[in-house]
C-alpha cells in the first residue's frame, strides 16, 4: 500500500483535502516468516543478467544473489528457476511477492511453477511505449499451497506466457523487470488464494435495445447469467444504472437490488449527476436536489456499496463546478457503508463546462479528493493511450505510484467489440485478433483495477451474450458470436475463475500430476461462507466454488482430489463449455468424504466451475 503520507501531502499541494472513509484495497496478511529474498543488482555484471537459474543456500535466509537478471524476455531470458531447501513444507503454504517496476503496456504474462505444477498465472501492465513519465509499480503476490510444496529441495520457475493466439515472433514484446522477489512461509490460513492480487471482476445488467429497464426480466437474467459467467456469490460487482430520469422504467429496483444481495453480489449504484440538476442563482445545489439524493440512500443504502459520482461528464455533458459540489455533498450525507467512487471519466468528448474539463487532471484532482474510490471508463486499447486512457490518465492525477494505487479502484465500464484487433490497434500477431483484444484489456485490468464492470452482458457488439426481444426466458440466451471462434463469454469465464472467485481456499491436490506438469492450467478452489459480510447489505454466502482454468492452446485432463469442509453431500450447478445455457449447465450432486475427486476435460482456453452447497437438493 502507497504511503498515505505521501498521497496527502500531493493532494494538499493540489487542492483542499478532505478526509473520506478509506476503502480496504488490501486484505489482512497472516504472520509469515522469510524463506528467501532476491533482487537484481546494479553492478552485476552483463554476462550474468540472463541467467535462468539461482541455488538459494539452504542455510541461509534473506539472500540477494547477484547473479539474478533484472526482470524477465520471452525473446532473450524468457525463464528464470529459483532453487532452494524447505526443512519442512510450511502447513499454511507460502506467499510469493514479486514487485514489478516496469512492464510493456501491451500487458505481460509470467507464469509461476512450483516444483514443476502451475501454481497461478501473473497478469502484468507498465507503461512502457507510452509517453507517460510514471511508471506502474506494484507488489504483486501469489498464494502456493502446502500441496504444492515438498520437504526438502523445491524449485519455483518463472516463465513469460505470450497471449494464447500469438507464436513465438510476439515473445520479444512479452517481458518484465522487478526489484525484489521474496517467498515467505504463512504462519496461519490465508483469507483467499491472492492470484497476483485480490481482484473483482463483473457488469452490468444491460440491454442495449432496453435501454435502462430493471423489471421482472432483469432480477431473472441476474439468477441466471451471473453463475453462467461465474461472478456470483464471491463479492464482484455489479453496475447498477439508477438515473434519477429513468426512475419510471425501473419499477424493480429494490427487488433487484435485493437479488443481488442475497447472491452476495456488490453493487455500484448511479443516481444524481450535473445532469440532472443546476446550480441555483446563488451557486449551490437545488434543496430539492439534496432531498432526492437523501431519500434515495435511505431506501435503497443498506443495498449497494459504491456511489458513482456521474457517467463520463464530458461525453455527455456535465458542468465542473457542479460536480465539484456535489462530491462534496456526497461525500458529507453518504452512509458510512458507501464509499463514493469517482466518475467514469472520458477524459474529454467534447462536452462539458468548460468543455473537455475532465480531460484535465487538475479538476479531476479536486474531485477526487472527496471520493474513496478512483474511476475511469476504457475500451479497446485506451488502456495503453498515452492520453485519454485511464491507466495513464490516473497515473496523471495521483502523481505516480511507489506501489499500486493509494486507495481502491475500479473501472465501471470496459470491454471491446467487433472492430478491436490486434491487426489495427497494437501489434500481436494473432490467429484470433479480435478475441485477443478482448482477452488483453479484461487481463490488464486484472493486472492494475480492483473491480473491473465489463459493459454490459447483452449489448449490440460489446456484449456477451445476443440481443434478443425477450428475456423473460434468460436460458434461451447465446453467447455472442463476435467475429473469431472464441467468444468474449468463454474469455470472461476463464478469467473469472482464475481471478474473482473469493473465500477460504479448499486443499487440494492433483491426482495425476505427471498429466499437467510444465502445463499451464489452474485450479481454485474457494468456500465463499468464511468471507465477511457486505458491508450494508450484511450479503453473505454458503457456495463452494471449484475452478478448473486451462491457459494452454491445447486440451487438457485436470483430475483433482479437492477436501470439502465436511463430509457428506454437496449439490449444486456445473458451467462449463458451450453457447447456450443448455450445453453449459448441469445439475451435479457429489459425496465428499471429506475428499472428493473430479476429473474434468477442458478444451482449450476452457474452464469449469462448480457451484455447491452442503446437503441434497
């Protein structure tokens, strides 16, 4: 986490400061105790800044060898195997954390083996071949269970990974350079398996011909398609677009919001912008305005999490001073279980008083001063837009980074759409480029936002699923086409359940190891009923999710003998390949004792998910 002194001390030099409510971007550590530190030194001599692999001595502690290069190249020191000696696996596993200081924009991948089984799959973003003068600094770290460890020797291999699409000339263009890599023994349970970070994916329940409705349809899309696409039940985050001037085509709201609670969703609600109201004569916000937005958080404030400040001001339009008073009022009459997220900036559109005010990071500094969540629309490759993309453009307003963001982000619409491709924007060679685009700009927002809405599930090309006239029967939907043979809902799957499943981490172990050895595949598995409550809603779970994620362009047997919570029974939902819910679904019922052993065929870029509770159903 940044140091909060250095945050205030820039904000002050910028605008007045006030104190908000500090959203928790990261998740309380266990104790833990050093097994091994590394880090590349400057007087290393060249010869010996690619080499592949380092002994640890197994005496030792808080080693920095110097014969460790300074980052990783798919085309020069694509992997680098760090050797070392357990006395004794660590029975709560250990945390690996490796601090990136400076990665391509294009979004690198470094995959990580212990002892030769995928232990996670690292999603990376820098700003190199941008013209910003920050760079993106953070810690990212990785969870490696006990059965993943052995008494005595063990290795740990860091590899580059090239999109799942591209050969071997991209592999140049895939590479990294960190400064400390550190292993450490947990000395109790971790709260979650952290794959890179702690990281929420969702979207918004959108149709595009619909516009804005949240009616008896929306509360059946959300029963359906959330556990489809394999979001629900572990805390991400749903949009929720409550436009005070579509109150009359939203006559579900509650019940839709409560819906969401009771799928332990969180929700970022829109209500007031500048858009709805003006200043009176004398400069202030319209009385009635204030009692709109009171009455509104209490009804519906127990049942959302964020407050979004507006939707892209100068896209649409939106006066600056207005906004500026309203995060203000905001900030003063929210409950305390909100936190205030800034707008979806557009960093211009040519809106706006004065127009393209947001694209300005002065203003968006005063603003966001009052908000406890940073924001940012970004579709296509505006992740990697030297201005006018969010990544680059909130680097601007705090100032740079020394790790991470100073407090949570999220990005409340992303995505791509049929015209994204790697052949016009950036340059991947690609088998599938328009499906990478999609793939890359989801897995850089894993890699730098803490919530991430792709827009929206059912919206023209954006989507993930076709457009349709009815949607009072939401298995009837498809996915969306799109223009490659895979489809934007089998790319958002994998990465859901690779990174925003959320709970305690189940053991497990692979029944056939020597199968996945060296393959890039990932098992998660998650029991939801140990997180803590939503704050406000009290939204809570009882689901075990099991994740099976293959990364390899090419099949894959994962056969897992997970151990459930108890013995007995466990019944529930399978997902797994297919464009119709029909293909997807199947009702499953498993007898644990406590272990049970699934073995599951995934084809490539495919990824399964159980959802199961205790007892028959």
């Amino acid at each position: 986490m940044i140091r909060f002194a250095w945050l205030l001390a820039l904000l002050m030099a910028c605008v007045s400061w006030t104190p908000s409510v500090r959203a928790d971007i990261t998740r309380p550590l266990p104790a833990r105790a050093l097994i091994w530190s590394v880090a590349p030194q400057s007087n290393t001599p060249a010869e010996t800044k690619a080499a592949d692999r380092i002994d640890i001595p197994a005496r030792d502690v808080n080693v920095v060898s110097a014969s460790v290069p300074d980052g990783l190249n798919g085309g020069t020191n694509p992997s680098l195997t760090v050797h070392y000696v357990l006395g004794k696996a660590p029975k709560n596993g250990v945390l690996l954390s490796l601090k990136l200081v400076d990665a391509p924009m294009s979004g690198a991948q470094i995959a990580v083996f212990s002892d030769g089984i995928m232990a996670g799959l690292l999603q990376l973003w820098g700003t190199s071949g941008t013209t910003s003068p920050y760079h993106w600094i953070r810690t990212y770290r990785l969870y490696i269970p006990y059965e993943l460890l052995a008494n005595g020797e063990n290795e740990i291999k860091f590899e580059t990974v090239r999109p799942m699409w591209s050969d071997a000339s991209v592999d140049p263009q895939v590479w990294l350079k960190w400064g400390n890599v550190e292993l450490e023994a947990l000395k109790g349970p971790i709260s979650e398996p952290i794959h890179g970070a702690v990281v929420y994916l969702g979207t918004t329940l959108k149709h595009s011909s619909h516009d804005f409705n949240v009616n008896s349809d929306t509360i059946g899309l959300a029963k359906v398609l959330l556990p489809w696409t394999g979001i629900a039940y572990s805390g991400n985050t749903i949009r929720a677009d409550f436009w005070k001037d579509v109150s009359s085509s939203q006559p579900a709201r509650l019940q839709y919001l409560q819906t969401l609670r009771d799928m332990n969703m969180t929700v970022c609600v829109d209500y007031i912008t500048s858009g709805h109201f003006h200043f009176t004569p004398d400069g202030q916000i319209p009385d009635q305005t204030k009692l709109d937005l009171q009455a509104f958080f209490a009804q519906y404030g127990k049942l959302f999490q964020f407050y979004e400040l507006g939707n892209e001001p100068c896209m649409f339009g939106g006066d600056y001073q207005e906004y500026l008073e309203l995060a203000k009022y905001l900030h003063t009459i929210k409950p305390a279980t909100v936190l205030l997220a800034a707008p979806g900036w557009a960093y211009g559109g040519g809106k706006g008083t004065p127009v393209n005010w947001d694209a300005d990071y002065i203003r968006r500094q005063a603003i966001e001063s009052y908000c406890d969540v940073i924001n940012g629309h970004s579709y296509g490759y505006s992740y990697t837009a030297n201005t006018g993309g969010s990544f680059v453009e909130n680097l601007k307003t705090y100032g740079g980074v020394t790790d991470g963001w100073p407090k949570e982000s999220l990005t409340t619409e992303t995505g791509a759409n049929d015209w994204h491709s790697e052949d016009n924007s950036t340059h991947f060679a690609s088998t599938q480029p328009h499906i990478q685009a999609f793939d890359r700009i989801l897995r850089a927002h894993i890699a730098v936002v803490t919530r991430t809405m792709q827009h929206a599930l059912i919206f023209a090309d954006l989507g993930l699923f076709k457009e349709t006239p009815d949607l009072s029967d939401p298995t009837k939907l498809v996915a969306y086409p799109g223009v490659d043979p895979d489809t934007r809902l089998k790319v958002y799957r994998r990465l859901a359940l690779a990174y925003a499943t959320h709970g305690a981490p189940l053991h497990y172990m692979y029944v056939d190891k020597p199968a996945v050895y060296g393959k890039k595949v990932y098992f998660r598995a998650v029991d939801t009923s140990v997180l803590a409550p939503q704050s406000g809603s009290g939204a809570h779970s009882n689901k075990i999710l099991l994740n099976f994620v293959n990364f390899e362009n090419a099949p894959m047997t994962m056969k897992v003998a997970v151990t459930m919570p108890h013995a007995g029974y466990y019944s529930g939902d399978r997902f797994g390949a297919g464009n119709t819910y029909a293909e997807a679904h199947s009702l499953v019922t498993l007898k644990a004792g406590p272990a049970v052993t699934l073995s599951v065929n995934l084809g490539p870029g495919e990824s399964v998910q159980y959802i199961l509770q205790s007892g028959r159903h």
